[in-house]
C-alpha cells in the first residue's frame, strides 16, 4: 500500500514539475526579455483587454503603450495608443522607418487606433528628412 503511494507522489510531483516547465517557457515576460537580448520584435498584448497596456521590444528598446477606448462609426474599439520607452538612452540607433515599422505592426492589431509618440521619440517624427 505505502509502494502505491510513494509512486503516486512521485507521479504528481512530475506532473507539477512539467506543468511548472510549461508556463516558465509561455510566460510573456520571459519571452519579452528574449526578444530584447537577441534584437527581434516581440509584442505582449492582450486585444481584448483594453484596460491591459501593451509592451513590445524592437532592436533592443522597450516601449509601453497605453490603450484607451473610444467610439468609432459602429461600436467602441481602441482608438487612441501613447507610446513611451523606458529607457531612452536604448532608442540609440533607431531610425524613423523603425518607427514606421512599429506604427504598422499596431496598426494590425487595432486598425482603428492614433498613435501618439510621446517625448523623445516624437522629436524624430517632428524634424524634416534630409
């Protein structure tokens, strides 16, 4: 009888192991930092949630938007997102087709969103192209 318990222990602590493995690898924050350290793009978003702010990294840089909701012609969507960095000395080296880059890849997700750039990155969008 203790031979049956001790292996059903054993079977429950590796489930609980696996399952602890699984979220590890699927959580959006580990995976956020990934994307940082190796350069890519990477979006946290939940498009449903319009109270939850949206994260992603690109080239290094992390930025934070914040969603908020209004009324379009046929029902109430996303319609303004403020994007800020965290830290403004990693926007080194990015240009403005970076910029315009990102502005797209939001724009797939909330078509009916201005975006708004807030301070330095909005400086880049302001200047005249030479």
């Amino acid at each position: 009888m203790i031979v049956i318990l001790f292996r059903l222990l054993i079977l429950v602590a590796l489930i609980l192991l696996v399952y602890t493995w699984i979220q590890y690898v699927r959580n959006p924050e580990r995976q956020l930092r990934l994307a940082k350290q190796s350069q890519d793009f990477y979006l946290v978003d939940e498009p449903y949630n319009s109270k939850k702010n949206l994260q992603f990294v690109y080239k290094g840089c992390l930025f934070d938007g914040e969603k908020y909701l209004g009324a379009t012609e046929s029902s109430f969507e996303v319609i303004d997102i403020h994007i800020s960095v965290r830290e403004p000395m990693e926007l080194r080296g990015l240009t403005r087709e970076d910029l315009y880059f990102l502005e797209n890849e939001i724009l797939i997700k909330y078509p009916h969103a201005k975006i708004k750039w807030k301070h330095p990155i909005d400086e880049l969008l302001i200047t005249n192209m030479e």
